[in-house]
C-alpha cells in the first residue's frame, strides 16, 4: 500500500483493523464509524490483481464477507459467527491503486441468523453487491 494511499484515510478518520491469517494476507483493512453507520476500505494493491490487472474477484467477496461478518458480530455481541451464504454481484472492475469501501447493513436479527447487505464502492461507483447470513455459534 503507498504510504499516499494510507496518510489519506488517516486524515479522513480511518483507523487500521488488525487482522492475522488469511485477511492479514488481504489488508491491511480500515474502519472508521460515521454516526452510527460503520464503514470499511481496503486500498487495492497490487497483490490483489487478476490476469487483467484489476482486482481480483475473491478480494471483493473476501472483503464483503469480512466486513458484512464484523457488522453481524457487532450487532449479536457475539465474538463467534459463521457466515453460512454468501451471494456475490460482480457490477464493474475495481483499479489497483483505488480505495474500495463497504457500508455494511443489518437487515435482520434473529436469535441465530444475521443477514446483512452491502456495496462494495469506489466513491460514487459500485463495484459489487453482496448479501451474506451469519450463524451465531453457541461455543461463545
């Protein structure tokens, strides 16, 4: 990521997530909360291209299922969720070099399931759509 790239979502409110594993492998990811909404990016870097240098398609769902994922265990309070379906909508190509965001939204809450929607956006244009539902798992 250009240090460019990372003064600009730090002079916006941005905050970096930590993250290991696989996501670590992915981000670094970002967060910031404006007003009640919580708000995600990910600066597309060239690790995340495809053949066609453009962001790779298992980024986008990569980063809607985490994102779509943290809204879920924030609104549970549950550290422990599953994501059980996950649909995805390609809408146009990402850039490597433009900052992705998601605004994930509950849509409903039940005792077990949480589903919840997103767009994964670079500014005003939208790059992909994705719904997914999240169990809460009883080993918490």
């Amino acid at each position: 990521m250009t240090d460019k790239a990372a003064e600009k979502l730090k002079a916006s409110g941005w905050t970096m997530v930590e993250t290991t594993g696989f996501l670590h492998l992915i981000g670094p990811l970002w967060y910031r909360k404006v007003g009640s909404e919580h708000e995600y990016a990910l600066v597309a870097q060239d690790k995340h291209h495809n053949r066609r240098g453009l962001v790779q398609g298992g980024v986008l769902m990569t980063f809607a299922d985490r994102t779509c994922g943290m809204s879920a265990r924030y609104v549970s309070g549950r550290s422990t969720l599953a994501t059980i379906q996950m649909d995805t909508h390609f809408v146009e190509s990402g850039k490597i070099g433009e900052i992705l965001t998601s605004k994930p939204r509950v849509v409903r809450s039940t005792r077990s399931l949480i589903f919840v929607s997103t767009e994964v956006t670079v500014g005003e244009r939208c790059i992909a759509m994705a719904n997914g539902v999240f169990k809460i798992l009883k080993n918490d």
